[in-house]
C-alpha cells in the first residue's frame, strides 16, 4: 500500500511541472443532436488568472511543457498521473506536448512505455493499445484501449467518419496571422519529402494519377476563428483527412502559421507588410520569427521565442455511444497552462 501511494505522490509531483497553473480534469458528456461545429463545453472557462494581464514571465516562460530527461520511470509516473478518464476497457490522457507517441528503439515515447503503465493501471494481462492520439509536438487527447475488439470498434467508427466526412476531433491553435475568411475549408495535395535529411510534408498543385499512386494525399480540414487580437487568431481545426503534419501546413497555406511552429512557419515570407508562400522544396525549417510588437505582447525575448512550444491541442474527441443509436459522447481536454497564458496576453478567450 505505501508503495503505491508512494508511486502516485511521485506522478503527482511530475505532472505537477508539466502542468503548474493550470487544470488537470477532463469533460466527459454525451453531445447534443444539433452540436455542430465549435461546440464548447459550457464549463470549460479560463481560470480566474486569465482576468488579468500578467507581467514578465521570468526564466520559465512556458508552463506546462514535458520536463527535460524524464527517466522511463518518471515519466509512467507522469502518464499514470495524466489519466483523466476511465471507463472500462477505455483511459483517457491529457498529453503534455512534446512528447511522441511512437519513435526509433530505444527512444523514450508513450508506445514504449505503455507495458509498464498497463500494469501501473492495474491492467496485468489486459496491454493497452493507442486509439487516437494528438502527434509529438502537439498537446491533448490520447485514447488508449486495453480491449482489442473496442479498439477495433473505434478505428471502424473514425474511418467511416472519415470516409463522410463528419469531423470527430477539433484542435485548438494560435496562429500568428489572421485568416482572412473567418471559417472555411483548407484543401491541399500533400505529400512527404526528404529534403535535407528531413522528411518534411510538402503540397501539390494539381497532382497527377501517378503521384497519387506514388502518396500524394488529398487533405482538408474545416477551420473557425474563434478570436482575433495582437495580429494572431484562436482558431478551432478540424481535419477530415489524416496526413503528417496537415494542420501546420494548412494553416501556413492560409499565411497563418501556428505560433511556435518552427518546422513549416518560414514558407511564409513577408515584404512591406504583405504576406506570401515561398516554394515548400527550397525552405528549410528555421526558428519562427516574431516581429517586436508581438514579443512584447507575449513578454518574451528573442531567444523564448525560439523555445516556444507548439500552440496546437487536440481538444475534442467524439466516440460513438454504447449503442449504434445512441448520442456519441464528447470528451474535452483543457488547455496547457503556457497556451492559457498566450491567450491572456493576446486578450484572446476561448468561449
């Protein structure tokens, strides 16, 4: 018993630097008939905190990221700690970002460690299995499954939500730029590159049979600005198509790169104020550049803004009910304490 208590006090402790200032639980209810798009939980709101301005952020400017060389260990813990919803067979986390799903052998991710958080959970033979994830650089939802036949059953239920294109998961994101239509939809022929030693998701104009046989994807995702301020944007994203990185280089095609995107934001380039795309092949990722007004908005320096994290959340899932009748259900992540605190500094509020 003090070994397991003892086990749970170390989570809390870690998770507690992962996400210092900001709220842990997770909604969890079941979707009205008419929930469209941007539908928000009517209890999710910023903390009291976000009210007020706050002032220099001092030598740690982005709460809530995944401390620097968790050891395997710890960062169980961490997960174990980050679980907001059970309901049996189904574990719900919150993922800090910056922290991969999958990776090389021997890299520390989420897939590597799920044998030792099957059994920290309590699972014993009962391995959980990934569902639905939000990607390394991004934060939000994880949906793990300890049932193979319910991870099957959701797979099914996302692909065939997929094939009607009826959106499932929204995301969240600051972007550094104002779409110009304040919702629409983003189409773009996408395929991955090796460009440098990277392989980076480049788009296609007007591809041909062979290169869709050769991966060239057709993507889309629908988007809705919830705020503007500061020459940024709230922007809800909902992809309808799964490719690498889609919503970073959709939101650069609409000259809005997600702010702290430092892979795919220098494809915009800008001259006497106006925006425009430079040729994806020839652009390597570089640090994203922020002009003073908005450093002095954010209350960074230069060198922060390099380090920024990716403003990119997966904030709402929707599963199918128990019965194929039934309403699906609706979870909802909070948002990391370092994207609460953009927001206030932008005077931005998700609704």
């Amino acid at each position: 018993m003090r070994a397991v208590l003892a086990r749970e006090m170390v989570g809390r402790r870690v998770l507690s630097r992962i996400w210092s200032g900001g709220r842990r639980g997770l909604g969890v209810r079941p979707v009205p008939e008419d929930a469209g798009f941007g539908t928000e939980p009517r209890h999710q709101r910023q903390p009291r905190s976000s009210r007020q301005r706050s002032g220099p952020l001092g030598d740690q400017p982005f709460p809530g990221l995944l401390p620097k060389n968790l050891s395997r260990e710890e960062l169980v813990d961490a997960l174990r700690a980050a679980v907001v919803d059970r309901k049996g067979p189904l574990v719900t986390l919150n993922k800090p970002q910056g922290l991969p799903v999958t990776g090389k052998p021997g890299e520390l991710t989420l897939f590597s460690v799920l044998p030792e958080l099957s059994q920290s959970l309590g699972l014993r033979e009962q391995e959980l299995q990934v569902v639905r994830a939000s990607g390394k650089e991004s934060s939000g939802l994880v949906l793990l499954s300890s049932c193979p036949q319910t991870a099957s059953r959701l797979q099914k239920f996302f692909t065939h939500a997929r094939r009607a294109q009826r959106p499932t998961a929204t995301y969240c994101a600051v972007t550094n730029g104002i779409p110009a239509a304040s919702e629409g939809k983003i189409q773009a022929a996408l395929k991955v590159e090796h460009i440098d030693g990277v392989n980076l998701t480049v788009p296609v104009k007007a591809p041909s049979r062979k290169d869709i046989l050769e991966g060239v994807k057709k993507t889309l995702s629908h988007f809705r600005v919830v705020a503007t301020g500061s020459g940024c944007a709230l922007v809800q994203l909902q992809p309808l198509t799964v490719f690498s990185s889609q919503l970073q280089v959709h939101m650069v095609l609409q000259l809005c790169p997600v702010l702290g995107d430092h892979t795919y934001s220098a494809r915009v380039g800008t001259v006497l104020g106006q925006r425009f795309l430079l040729p994806a092949e020839n652009t390597k990722p570089q640090r994203q550049v922020l002009d003073e007004a908005l450093l002095r908005r954010l209350h960074l320096t230069p060198s922060q803004a390099a380090q920024l994290p990716l403003h990119l959340h997966l904030h709402r899932l929707l599963l199918p009910g128990t019965r194929d009748r039934d309403t699906p259900i609706e979870l909802l992540a909070p948002l990391p304490p370092y994207f609460s605190r953009t927001l206030q500094c932008l005077g931005l509020r998700l609704q």
